[in-house]
C-alpha cells in the first residue's frame, strides 16, 4: 500500500507484508545518507541496476556501468493542462547511461549502497508549434529518500518545512550586475566546491506562502541562519526542522536579513469534493498555488 507521498518530489513509498514475497531472498538496500551530495559524488563509479523495456514487449532485469556526472538543473516551462512539476532538485546524472534509456531502478555504488533511484521525468517540447510530451531519465538523491524513509520505517509521518519558494541559480556575473560586492565575491569563490561559482535566486513564490510576503521575486539568497547555501537540497536541509529562519538577501543592490517562518508540507491535499451540476469543486491544490498564484 502508498503510506506516503512526497509532498516536495511526488515520491511515493509503498509498505508491503514479507510474507507476500514467499521463499524469495529479498535483502534490504542500504540506502546512501550523505546529505546534499551530488556534486561530491562526480566520477564516482557506479551501476546502474533496473527494469528495462514496457508493458507490450515485456520487460528484463539490466546493468550498466557507468559514472556519475555533473548533477542536472532542469527548469521547465509551464505544462499544458496544468500538472505536478518537480522543482528545487538537483537531479544525478550519468555518463554511460543515455538520459531516453527507459530504464528505471537504482544506481549503486561499489559499496552497494544506492545513491539515486533512477526514474522519468515527463516535461513538453515545443515540436513544430505542437507542444509533445517527453520523457527523460534521471537519479533523484538517496538522502532525499532516506529522510522519509526512516521515519516510516519507525511507524512516524515524516514532517518537512518549507519557505514556499521556486529558485533557480544565478552566476557570478549576473549576481555582479545585482549590485553584490567584490569582498562577498571574494568569499563566494573561496567557498565555492563545484564550478562555476553559482548562488540562488527566488524564480516564483508559492501564493499564501511566508516567501509570497516576506520574499520578493529575484532576491538572491546569501545564507540561511548565517550558513550559505548553494544548492537546492541546502536551502531544504536548512529549513526542514525549524519553525522559521533568517535570510540573508541580496535585493535592489543591497543585503537584507529577512526573518521568515516555515510551513508545514502536508500529503493530504484532497480532503472534500463536491460534485455538483457536471463540476468538480474542491480547493485548489498545492500544485496549482504555486505555478498559477491561486490561493
């Protein structure tokens, strides 16, 4: 059965009795826990192990060697209709692997610990005027999992904060051109691990969020109780447990510290419809609040 969804990454985890699985030798995968890691984990040797091929033709357990890359950033255009859209990931990849392999499973490194579940994203291309769904393949973090994952396994709901905000990153160059300082510059580049140097912007807010009043669309985000924050998966670590934060921003071409509360990330958006005259009413969910600003 589901026992939880993701409320961020729409990852459902299902529960199953070991019973049901007979004499089969099933071992549980140990699931890697190195938090905010994909831009450590670059040339690190792996295996992609999974299910390849579809329902008509059938389907056969594979491997493949490969490597682990650069993590991808995808930022996406509003799909047509409307439909859940992962956002703040940053998503493994591989070399070796083709991103259209229709393959999912786990990448496992030679320790045999799963660093990423291998799975699709759908997003649409512009084909010749005709907006066309496509699929592309890529590793979503094992500590992203294993936060939710633990808490199950202990009979717990996991709780996740958010600030209710979209990012997307932003170069030096750029972040020069909002008016940040030649010292900051200095830092930013004395800490920075992965190149080039990059820093987050505010991209949208969610509406009836803490970020809709207290952010403005465009802040970059310096650090986060005092910690820079560089990567999508920090800003998520450094707010999921606290009942609020504060931010130090970059807008109108100077710093701000901006004190701003969390919210809850629930999993149960559909409580009640109402069927009425043909229609489906019901409140809108959290998915369309924050693409469409409906409160």
């Amino acid at each position: 059965r589901v026992c939880f969804i993701h409320p961020l990454h729409n990852i459902a985890v299902l529960s199953y009795d070991p019973k049901s699985v007979g004499d089969t030798p099933v071992k549980a995968a140990l699931l890697c826990t190195d938090e905010d890691m994909t831009h450590e984990k670059k040339g690190t040797k792996v295996t992609l192990v999974g299910l390849s091929g579809g329902l008509r033709g059938g389907t056969q357990l594979s491997s493949h060697e490969a490597k682990v890359a650069d993590s991808i950033r995808n930022i996406t255009g509003f799909s047509h209709p409307p439909r859940f859209q992962d956002c703040n990931l940053d998503t493994l990849n591989l070399n070796g692997v083709s991103p259209t392999s229709q393959q999912d499973g786990a990448v496992v490194d030679e320790k045999g610990q799963v660093l990423a579940f291998w799975g699709s994203f759908s997003m649409q291309v512009n084909n010749g005027g005709r907006l066309q769904d496509v699929q592309v393949f890529q590793g979503i973090p094992g500590d992203i999992l294993s936060e939710v994952v633990e808490p199950l396994k202990a009979n717990k709901i996991p709780s996740l904060k958010t600030l209710g905000a979209e990012y997307e990153y932003v170069g030096l160059n750029q972040v020069r051109l909002l008016g940040l300082d030649d010292a900051a510059v200095v830092d930013l580049e004395a800490s920075t691990i992965r190149w080039p140097p990059t820093l987050l912007a505010v991209r949208r807010r969610w509406e009836g969020s803490p970020a809709s009043k207290l952010l403005e669309d465009g802040d970059v985000v310096l650090s986060i109780d005092g910690k820079p924050v560089r990567t999508y998966r920090a800003v998520e670590l450094a707010v999921r447990s606290k009942e609020g934060v504060e931010l130090e921003v970059l807008r109108g071409g100077r710093k701000q510290k901006v004190q701003i509360p969390t919210m809850n990330l629930g999993t149960d958006e559909t409580r009640e419809l109402l069927l009425w005259a043909g229609a489906v009413l019901q409140e809108p969910p959290a998915a369309v609040s924050r693409q469409r600003g409906v409160p």
